[in-house]
C-alpha cells in the first residue's frame, strides 16, 4: 500500500489518511508497505521529505533512545514550536514562542537505561522502538561523553548483580563528583554482593551507587551546583536532562520573576530555581518529597551570599496553597510534573500575585493552566520553547506572565 504523509503526530509518527500511522516518517512523504490495522510499521520511502537527514547516530534504526534523527534540526524546532502553538489555540490562546532552546548533541547528563545478563555478556543501552529488545549505543550521539565513559562499569555491575531472569533499571546520573548510580531489578542484596558492587564502584571512580534503593557506595558526593549553591541530591533524583537546558530555563525564570523581593518556588525538588533565585530574593520552596526539600535545605545553609530560603513538605495536588497564602510573595515560579497544576494555577488566579515564572514538560497542560490565569487577567509576556530533549518528542516550555 502506498500512502502520503500529512503530518506528524505528538509521538512522531507520520500520518496519513485513514488514518495510517508510520514511524520516522516526514509531511510530504511518499512511503509503502504492509498497513496492518493502522500501522505501517515497516516503511520504505518512495519520495523522501526535502527536510529528511541521515541520522547522526549509526544505531538508530535499530535503537528507541531518540525518535526525530531522520529530521533536520531546522524541522524539528519548527514542529516542537508548532505543537505549543497549537495546544495554546486549543484553548483559545494566540501566542507565538520567542525562539526554542535547542541543547547541543552529547549533553544529556541524566538518563535511564536497561541492562540484561546474558550468556554473551551483559547487554546495556536503550530499548528498541517498540520492544522489550536492548540495542547497546556504544558512541550514542545524545549522551554527554563523561556518561559514555562510565558503561564499562555499569556491564561490570550488571554481570554481578543481574540475573539472568529480568531487565535491570540504571538511572544514570553525571555530578561533579562523578556519575551517581542508581540500579534497581537487580539480585537482592546481601553482605557479599554489596561489597562486590563496592568495589565496582570505587575502581570505576563512580561518585555514587545505589542498590533497589539502598546506598552500597559513596566514593564522594554527587553534588549538582544550583547558582552559588552544591547540593547533594537523593538517589534518582530529578534533574534537569542537560546543563544547556537548565540554563535556558532557569534565565527564562529569572526573567519573569524580574527584582522581586519575595519569591514563591512550587514544586521546587531539590533547589534548580530556588537556590539561584535566593541570590537576590528571598525564597519560600514548596516540594511534596521530604528527602529532596531536606537537600535543598543542606544546599542553602552551606552556601554564601544568598538570601534567606524557607521550605515547606506540601502535597500541591491535594493541597494547594491558597490565594491569601500566595499573597505574602511577590512572584511565583512554578515548575509542576506532566499533569500540571490545575488546583495551584486556579489559587494563583485568584491571588494578588503579579509575577509568575511557568515551566512546563506538556504543552497540553500548560495551555490549560495558562487559560487560568489570562481569564483572571494575567498577560503572556514571554515564551520560550527548551528542546533539551533532543532528537525526541519531548517538548518544554517556560513562560513569564504578569499583571497590574
């Protein structure tokens, strides 16, 4: 069957009437093959796309870590752009991003791998599109080199701590100690693999390693700088995917947030905006995850010439904070997970609040918590689109809002 790509949808795939879903494929395309149901999950380009590259990386066929290297970098920015737009339209929002903020290749510095044991050895990279498959990337075109270096460690772990029955989990993570480790899936633990996995890591120079949530090693601290600040972050957890990014959006934050003496940080993990903000504002930070305000907390107290930082444990789902609790601050960076903050964006509204600072990672719920505020009268200042998420379909969004 041959068909014509007309658009690519929010995961990538090119579609075409009917409709038929076909990966890595581009709008104006002509492709074959066999439709099953509405696949075509095997295409063959009859007319390629005058925006189709040859993909960077050589196991890209066969690998699931990247979905958009068969497209130029000019398309890619021009769609992740266009897909903001149009969930803003979707709710009766115009508004075009001021730029995007591409991060460049080999940058990532967080990532989640899988890893197998198997009689050839131990099998670690990344899952193949739409497969339980591991396809290894030795040379990955997305990872920053400093985490490429530590794989040979990582099989090292696997081989020992792996059995032959699962997959293993590895989020990977590059400090400025080194890269922290944290594994789960794996053997359970006792006296003896514990000090195997031990000495892995000491060899390997890994800052780092956490076994099914338990620490085995701590060579030395992963710490993360956040402005002026060294924090030392619970095992797997969340940090910006790449420096460049984190960045772009933290200037974004600052840019919205503009002298504001007194600065409202909800869901503020482990310090990425609130510690950098505290250089010239106070900081109120809100987190529902205890373990992560604590290092904010430790961040703060060992670190010079920043203003005063508060935190708070909240869950901002159940238990947003209202209008005349918002009205002590003078602007609000929020930063809230893919679902958004429906509850938190309609206490906003409702507050006295003239500032905030809106990062998003779904254009979705941005677009309906956006809808909130510019009802309640706020302005859309600014908005800039992070592509920190290179190669997939990832898209982030920071945005300034404000009122008289």
């Amino acid at each position: 069957m041959e068909v014509t790509i007309e658009r690519l949808g929010l995961h990538g795939d090119g579609i075409a009437p009917g409709p038929v879903y076909a990966p890595r494929c581009l709008p104006g395309e002509t492709v074959e093959g066999e439709v099953v149901g509405t696949r075509l999950d095997a295409p063959r380009i009859v007319k390629p796309s005058t925006e189709r590259v040859r993909a960077p990386c050589p196991h890209y066929k066969s690998c699931g870590g990247c979905a958009l290297q068969h497209a130029s970098d000019d398309f890619v920015s021009r769609w992740k752009q266009e897909i903001v737009r149009a969930a803003l339209a979707a709710r009766g929002i115009t508004a075009n991003p001021d730029g995007i903020e591409t991060s460049p290749p080999r940058s990532r510095r967080r990532a989640v791998l899988s890893a197998r044991r198997t009689k050839a050895g131990p099998f670690i990279g990344f899952h193949a599109p739409r497969s339980d498959a591991i396809t290894r990337v030795p040379g990955c075109e997305l990872l920053h080199p400093d985490l490429m270096k530590a794989i040979p460690a990582l099989e090292a772990l696997v081989e020992t701590g792996a059995s032959r029955k699962g997959a293993l989990r590895l989020s990977v993570t590059l400090s400025q100690a080194g890269p922290d480790v944290s594994i789960s899936g794996g053997k359970p633990l006792d006296r003896i693999l514990a000090s195997d996995l031990a000495r892995i890591a000491d060899e390997a120079g890994l800052a780092r390693l956490t076994w099914d949530d338990e620490t085995v090693a701590l060579v030395a601290a992963p710490v993360q700088a956040f402005g002026n600040a060294m924090v030392t972050p619970p095992p797997g957890a969340f940090l910006q995917a790449t420096a460049e990014g984190e960045a772009a959006l933290l200037r974004e934050a600052r840019r919205a947030v503009g002298p504001a003496a007194r600065v409202l940080d909800l869901f503020a993990g482990c310090g990425t905006f609130a510690l950098p903000l505290a250089e010239g504002s106070e900081v109120h930070a809100v987190e529902g995850d205890a373990a992560m305000l604590a290092c904010l907390d430790a961040g703060w107290r060992g670190a010079a010439g920043l203003k005063r930082v508060t935190t708070e444990t909240r869950d901002l789902f159940r238990r947003p904070l209202v209008a005349e609790e918002l009205n002590r601050f003078d602007a609000i960076v929020i930063d809230p997970p893919r679902a958004g903050a429906e509850a938190q964006m309609t206490e906003i509204a409702a507050s006295n609040v003239s500032r905030v600072a809106s990062v998003s990672c779904n254009p979705v719920t941005f677009a309906r918590d956006s809808r909130l505020l510019l009802d309640a009268g706020y302005r859309l200042e600014r908005l800039v689109v992070v592509d920190q998420f290179r190669w997939s379909t990832h898209v982030e969004i920071a945005a300034g809002f404000s009122r008289d």
